[in-house]
C-alpha cells in the first residue's frame, strides 16, 4: 500500500502525461498484485487486464493525438479541485467505519450469504462450479451492469477520439482528398 501512495502521489505531481500513463500502468498492477494477496484472484485479473492493459493502451493512443505535456490550470481551479477530493476521501474513509473487520467470522458475508451460496448453488443453478454459478446466476444483473459500464467508457473514449481535433478544423472528406491529388 505504501509503494501505491508513492506512485499516486508522483502522478498527482507530474506534468508529463507519458509518465503519468506510465505510473498509472504500475500503480494498477500493484493493485493487482494487493488483490492476489487478498486472495481475490478475479479481481486481480480484471484489475491487470483492464487497468493496467486497456486503459493504458487507450491513454497511450489519446496521447498520440494529443499533447504530452499537461496544461496548466488557473489557481482558483486547483484549489477547487483539491477541496473536491479531500472532501471525497474524507467521505469515503466515513463510509467505510461501519465495515466489518477484514476476516472477522461474524461478518455478515460469512453467516448468510457464503454458506447459501456453497450449500444451495449446486441444486438451483445446475452448474458444479459454485464461481460460475455465482457469476452467471446470483450476480448476473450485477455482471451485466459492469459490462455495460464497460461498454459505456469504450463508446465515451471513441466518441472522444473521433471528435475534430481542434476548433475550426474539420475531418477531411473524400471530396478533400480528391482535391489534394489533382
């Protein structure tokens, strides 16, 4: 978690988009590696594949019809922006003190829910595979919802690069490019 606060903290410091696509590359793979800790070893594949994988190659590919170097922004924004995130985090870290303890056998996961899903999968989904039961059955609508963000971000990211490439400039046409041959 530390070498992830140092990695956060270098991206929030510098201005050169290429590394901080890099940092951002590093800083999902060792949320991966966390995950596989945690014995979440889907998460960690979905983690590595899309955050480290997709992500950068579509930040890299912005970056090539882009700039590399980040823009400042005036004072007054800064400092909004940086009241907006503190008062996130802070909100996030209160959300989080109602949790149960990390393994703690009386959380609710552990009295209710894991037992059902081990005990009755098997005879009211039909699969042997208690992860693909749960995946395609129990959490189907919750898959469906992540699949359709997904499909959301890819159609918001291509929509983005297919817009003009600055203010007045226009695609070239067919008729465009006739032109320029004669």
């Amino acid at each position: 978690m530390s070498f992830m606060i140092v990695v956060a903290v270098a991206i929030a410091r510098l201005h050169n988009l290429f590394a901080v696509v890099m940092l951002t590359g590093i800083f999902s793979l060792v949320g991966a590696a966390a995950y596989v800790v945690l014995d979440a070893v889907d998460v960690a594949f979905t983690e590595a594949a899309v955050g480290a994988g997709i992500s950068t190659v579509l930040m890299l590919g912005t970056l090539a019809l882009t700039t590399n170097e980040e823009l400042t922004a005036p004072k007054g924004r800064v400092i909004m922006a940086l009241i907006v995130v503190i008062l996130t985090g802070a909100v996030l870290v209160y959300g989080t003190l109602d949790m149960p303890y990390y393994g703690d056998p009386m959380a609710a996961i552990h009295l209710h829910v894991t037992p059902r899903y081990l005990g009755a999968s098997g005879t009211e989904i039909g699969l042997p595979n208690v992860v693909t039961s749960i995946l395609a059955s129990y959490r189907g609508y919750d898959t469906l919802g992540e699949t359709f963000v997904i499909f959301t971000a890819a159609a918001g990211v291509l929509a983005i690069l297919g817009r003009a490439r600055g203010p007045g400039t226009s695609r070239p046409t067919a008729n465009d490019r006739e032109n320029e041959e004669i």
